[in-house]
C-alpha cells in the first residue's frame, strides 16, 4: 500500500488539449476527487465480492461494478 497519494497533475497535464497550469489546490482537489472515487468503487466490488461468498476482490468483482460506479461519479 502507498503510504501517500500519488500526484495527479502529470496525468491531467497530459490529457489536457491545451496548456494549462494546474496549481497546488486544485491539484489537491484532483486527488481527494480520484482517491474518493477509488474508496467509492472499492466498497462496491468488496460487496459484489462478499455476495459471491469471496473473501478476495479480483478483477472481475471490479468490472462488474465499474460501470454502476462511474455513472453515478457523473453525477
């Protein structure tokens, strides 16, 4: 497990179309928003996991999830 969140901004620097400077708190809002995001679609594969009587989450736990997830992110 990391002990701290990784950074953000080169991944939202790269998907960016044009140049665009990122600064310290919107970079720290970027990672509270995907770590939330992440906390949101581990606590749903682990309870599509624990419905199949698993202890382990594996990748098809997750993808079956994702979907639900992700619409629900878009708000």
């Amino acid at each position: 497990m990391l002990n701290k969140a990784p950074r953000m901004k080169q991944t939202v620097k790269s998907k960016m179309k044009s140049h665009v400077n990122v600064r310290k708190a919107s970079e720290a809002m970027i990672e509270l928003v995907t770590l939330l995001f992440l906390n949101d679609l581990a606590q749903e594969a682990r309870t599509k996991a624990c419905e199949e009587k698993s202890t382990i989450i594996r990748s098809h736990h997750i993808k079956a999830v994702a979907k639900k997830v992700l619409k629900s992110a878009r708000g």
